[in-house]
C-alpha cells in the first residue's frame, strides 16, 4: 500500500514538473512552449499559411466565384482607361461601402474629407512627406471615373498599387463614393439626390443615384 | 473603454449647444469636423456612440443635471467600487484559485491543531486514569501525519501535472521576435492606419492575412526613415526604427536612392503567432462581417503593442464562453434571415436577444468537422 502511494507521489511530481516546465513560461514568453501532437498544430494541409504556399497568386485565366470579370488594360493603357465606365449602378448601399473603403485605404492619406490630408501627412507634420492630392480640387476633379479606377489599380507618382487590397468590385465603389462627393459637395447623405450638372469638370456621367446594384 | 467619464462633461465641452447635437447624434457632429469631437472619437477607437434622436433638450439638460449631481457627490463610494469590479475583471481566475488555496491552508492547519489538541486530551486522560502509556511515536514515523504528508503531495503534484497538460500547446502571451521590429503601436495606434489596410482579407476571406510587401511599399515607397518616438523590445533594447526600414528594402531589394527595385525580392518570414490546430475551423470574414467582432476582441489592444503577443489562450473554453455570451446583431443583418423562428419569437417577445449559441454556435460540428 505505501509503496504504491509512494510510486503514485512521485510520479504526479514528476509528471508535473515536466509538464509544467513544457509550457511558454520565460522572459517574455519568447518561445512558443511544447505541443502535443504538432501534426495537427502545423498544418500539412492546403492552408494559406503553409509556408510552402504562401503568397500564391491566382491561377492565369480563372476569375473567383462571385467576383468581376477582370480588368485587362495595362498600366500604360491610360488613353484607353480614361474611357472605361463604372459596371456598377450604386444604391445607397453601395456607396456606403464606398466610404467605408475609402475611409481606410485612401483617408489615411487623401484625407477622410477627401482634402488631401489624411492623418499620414497632417499638413505636414505626419510621416508621409509628400502632400497627397485632394479629391475636391485640382485635377484630380477632372479626371474620369475610369481613370480613378486605373490609378487605384496601377498607382500614380509615389501611390503604389491597391490592387490587392481592393478588389474590382471594391474598387468602383470607391470610385463611385469619390465621383458623387466630388458632384454632391461634402455633405455624403445629400450627395445621391444631387445632379451632376453643377461640376463642369466632370466628363463622365455620375452613376445613377438609388437603383439597385446590378452586377 | 467605451467612452470618457461623463463627470465634468459641461466644462469640457464649451458650446452647450453643440453639446446637445452632439448626445443625438454624435456621427453628425463628427462630420461637421469639430475638432475636440473628433479627437475623443479617435482617442476612444472610433466606437460611435449610439444616437438618440428621441430625447429632447429638456431631456439632455436632465440627465447632465444628474451628472453634475452625481460628479459633486464624494468619489470614495464609486472608487471603491470602480477598484472593486477592475479587479474582478482582470483576475477572475486567479482570484479564485488563490483563494481556494488559502482555504485549503487554513483548513489544514486547524486539522493538525485539532489533532495536535485530540493527541494531548488523550493523553492527559490517560494520566489521570493511570494507564499505562506506550512511548510515544516519533512524528516521521506517525502514520497519520504520512497519510497526511502523502495526499498533500498528490494532490499538489497533481495540480501542476494536469495544468500542465491543459497547457500543452496553449501559447497565451506568446510574443516571438519577429524579422523586422515592426510596431502596430507606430501603425495603427499613432498613425491611425485601419487594421483592414493592410489586414484586407480579414473581411473576406477565411484569414485575415499578412500584408504582400507591395502593402509597406505604399508607403515605405516615401516614408524611409522613422521619426516618432522611441521605440523599444521587450527586454528594453532600443530599436532604430529606420535601420527596420531598411530590413524591409533588403528583403525585397529596393534601393531607397535610386527609388526602383534593383534586386530580387526574398520573402519575409514572419513568425506566426496565433496558431489554431487543424481539427479547428475558424473564419475571420465570419466574425468581422456577420459578426461584427473589432479585432480587439479577440486580439487584445493591438494598437497599444510595440511587439504583438497572443493576447487570447485560443482554448475551446475561451471560444465557446464568447460564443455563450455574445449577443449577435440578428434583427437588420442578412446573415441571419433564415432562422425564421428565432424572428418570429423575437417579434412576439418571447426572447429579448439571440446570443451565438443559439444559433448554432456551440454545436460541436460548427468548428470541427
């Protein structure tokens, strides 16, 4: 009997000292500590994470389900882009989204009131050192909904490519946004019921206000 | 944090006015670009504050009355209790575990009391009535203290055998160094760069990601040097922030003078912190767009963390008591237009609110399968 309680002590101690000492405990917890199993911790499946898969783009010629068709023209093809139409008809909806969107990948540097001074460049102060264009004034008021859509896609000067952070779909709604706030003033609620009439530098037609989106 | 102490709300906010327009409908204010507005919108994660479009200038003057009443009264009574719940909150577990130990303890000791008491009564008793004693034995040999002594190690030895078992593979508060210092404080908390920028699948797909290079270069194309404040590791060590931007030109082979890509591109390999087992499922778009879950959640206050570190255990208990307790956004959400009795009681009023478990949150073959 006291033998093999004794045997039972000492290999609960034991048991738990080595199971404790397996754990991530340390100086900042710099290591990831013991797994059980790891098969099951690092994935042999097709995981994105999968080092030997990462970073994979698309095969050539397949389009993701739901997804637009894609958009072909190079970044050289400005003359062409210049011509291209918004596909979307945007209802409300739809340009909330478009905010949304514009509000983290452009505000942060455009400005979420579209005035070229978002919090990267604070009117000089931030980190961003040049001064990013304003959405409301300038040229970028004359510029086409299809040649917005090709400098998200392909970047302008030091704006790199937001081609993989916004998909097509994502994209023309952002240009839907910026092309209404640019026609309907700074009031974004106001702008739908606006016409386009009052900005004479618009040469595309503003997507029509309050229809369903049809994609 | 939801929101600043509303003590001391009219001194802070100048125009009265402004202050009305500001408890009915906050989004509004914040557009017009007011600028102590927005900075308290900033400062408390641009949670917007719900908008109250019934309540009347006699109502709002009511309840700042009530505030102004309550911020007068002595502040001991809500400090207590203020310390009281954050100590609650933060340490529920440990709490608990502590305490039980001290019982134990004390329990024990009034046990070797009573005994130590029983031993002597026994044996005064038996002096009175002449018996004869036998020698005492000594304590090591005592067979009761050995039992005692015996259980007492089991039961120690298996506490940390099956906590330690419980831990295997849990890497809570796991903070690797990673190949570049780079700082979401610097990021998203300074430079108030949204998670989704460079975290865009979070979204829409089933991982939220870590950003291509061509994502840093949207910016690091024109930011190359660091300018904010200093920053630090974990052990203290001073970082040279440009030096890290530097790391990231090396590893895709940019040179900053000449402004082009001059060398072949080598991937980053960042080290992965938060690891899920195969057998779990786990999808981010779900929780961010049906959901509705910030990303602090379930990852602590990324934006305050120079270096990340897994914030949550990831345990199942961890999942499925958020899981229990979460109420999801069910009247208005698409995602959850089919569950057509769960609507109709809510119309009716036989459920108040819908958590995650009742719609299927806690079934085993939701997250394993």
């Amino acid at each position: 009997m006291k033998r093999t309680s004794n045997i039972l002590i000492v290999a609960a101690l034991a048991g738990g000292a080595f199971l404790a000492s397996c754990g991530n405990k340390g100086a900042h917890h710099r290591k990831p500590g013991k797994i059980y199993v790891p098969d099951m911790y690092e994935s042999r499946a097709y995981e994105f994470y999968n080092p030997r898969l990462a970073s994979l783009k698309p095969v050539d010629g397949t389009v993701k389900r739901g997804a637009m068709l894609p958009y072909h023209l190079k970044a050289e093809d400005t003359a062409q882009a210049n011509l291209v139409k918004n596909p979307l008809v945007l209802d409300e909806a739809g340009l909330k989204d478009g905010k949304r969107y514009y509000d983290i990948y452009c505000g942060v540097c455009h400005g979420q009131k579209l005035d070229g001074n978002g919090p990267l460049y604070k009117g000089g102060d931030g980190p961003y050192p040049a001064a990013p264009a304003s959405m409301l004034t300038g040229k970028v008021l004359g510029y086409t909904e299809g040649r917005i859509f090709h400098v998200i896609t392909y970047g302008y000067n030091v704006m790199g490519s937001y081609a993989s952070q916004l998909d097509i779909e994502q994209r023309w709604k952002v240009v839907g946004y910026i092309k209404t706030m640019q026609n309907g003033g700074k009031a974004p609620e106001a702008a739908p019921a606006a016409p386009a009439a009052d900005s004479a530098a618009t040469t595309a037609a503003t997507p029509a206000p309050a229809v369903a989106a049809a994609h | 944090m939801t929101g600043p102490a509303l003590a001391g709300v009219e001194d802070r906010w100048a125009d009265k006015k402004l202050l009305h327009s500001w408890i009915r409908n906050s989004a509004a204010v914040l557009k017009s670009g007011d600028k102590y507005a927005n900075d308290l919108f900033n400062q408390y994660n641009k949670l917007p504050m719900t908008s109250f479009p019934a309540l009347t200038d006699a109502n709002i003057d009511d309840i700042l009355a009530y505030v102004s009443a309550e911020a007068a009264k002595p502040v001991g009574g809500a400090k207590a209790a203020d310390g009281a719940t954050a100590g609650a909150d933060g340490k529920e577990d440990g709490g608990n575990s502590l305490l039980f130990g001290i019982i134990t303890l004390i329990l024990a000791i009034v046990a070797v009391i009573l005994m130590q008491i029983n031993s002597n009564l026994n044996k005064l008793a038996a002096e009175k009535e002449g018996h004869e004693r036998m020698e005492p034995v000594p304590f090591y040999k005592n067979k009761a203290y050995i039992a005692l002594c015996i259980v007492l190690l089991f039961v120690v030895g298996g506490y940390f055998t099956i906590q330690g078992a419980i831990g295997l593979g849990r890497q809570q508060d796991y903070m690797p160094e990673q190949p570049i210092f780079y700082s979401h404080k610097v990021h998203a908390g300074i430079n108030q760069i949204n998670c989704l920028y460079c975290h865009s699948s979070a979204e829409k797909s089933k991982h939220a990601m870590i950003p291509s290079e061509n994502v840093c270069m949207n910016c690091h194309k024109a930011i190359t040097e660091y300018t904010g404040p200093d920053l630090f590791t974990a052990e203290g060590k001073k970082v040279n922030g440009t030096a890290e931007i530097q790391k990231l030109y090396d590893h895709i082979g940019w040179d900053k003078d000449a402004q082009r890509y001059t060398k072949p591109a080598t991937p980053i390999e960042w080290t992965k912190i938060h690891s899920l087992p195969d057998h779990v499922y786990f999808n981010h778009s779900q929780h961010v767009n049906a959901g509705k879950v910030q990303c602090q959640t379930c990852h602590g206050e990324i934006q305050n963390m120079d270096e990340v570190k897994q914030f949550a255990d990831l345990s199942m208990g961890w999942c499925v008591n958020c899981h229990r307790t979460t109420q999801v956004q069910f009247a208005s959400n698409n995602y959850y237009s089919i569950f057509e009795k769960l609507h109709n009681d809510m119309k009716s009023g036989k459920v108040d609110s819908v958590t995650v478990e009742m719609v299927g949150g806690t079934e085993c073959q939701k997250c394993h399968y």
